[in-house]
C-alpha cells in the first residue's frame, strides 16, 4: 500500500493556534514531534506523514479532515512487522 502525500492545511493550523491562544511549541510537545518540524510543515516546507498528521490533530482535539485532505475513515499506511 503506498501513501499518497498529505495536504496539509498549516494556514488553518496557524489559525487554530492563534484562535485558542496556543503555541506551535505547545502543539508540538502534545504531538510528540519537534517544533521546528512542526512550523516546517506550518509553512509548505516539508509534506507530514498520516500518522504525524493525526498526532497534530489529536494535539489540537479536532478531526484529522479539518487540517489535512485525509478523512477519519481512511485506513493508516501499515506498517509491516520484520
């Protein structure tokens, strides 16, 4: 199965964080991901994985189609045991 690449909507996510009076630091310590990475994919620099996508959105309490092109439905890329 391969992924097809997010579409991540950091506008929205910017305007999230300003909207609750969040930080991207914040964000980024409840996603477990670095904040530099974060504002990366803020920013268009770099494409999120699902998975990132979903820790970001559970980080902010809203659905993952709220940031992203993916739905909640949509099945997680496996990731096959070695």
């Amino acid at each position: 199965m391969t992924e097809r690449k997010s579409v991540f909507y950091g506008e929205k996510v910017k305007s999230m964080l300003d909207d609750n009076g969040l930080t991207a630091a914040e964000i980024a310590r409840k996603a477990g991901i670095e904040r530099s990475l974060l504002s990366c994919y803020m920013h268009g620099k770099r494409n999120p994985k699902r998975i990132t996508v979903q820790k970001i959105a559970d980080a902010l309490h809203v659905n993952i189609s709220e940031i992203s092109g993916y739905r909640d439905d949509e099945p997680m890329k496996e990731i096959p045991v070695v």
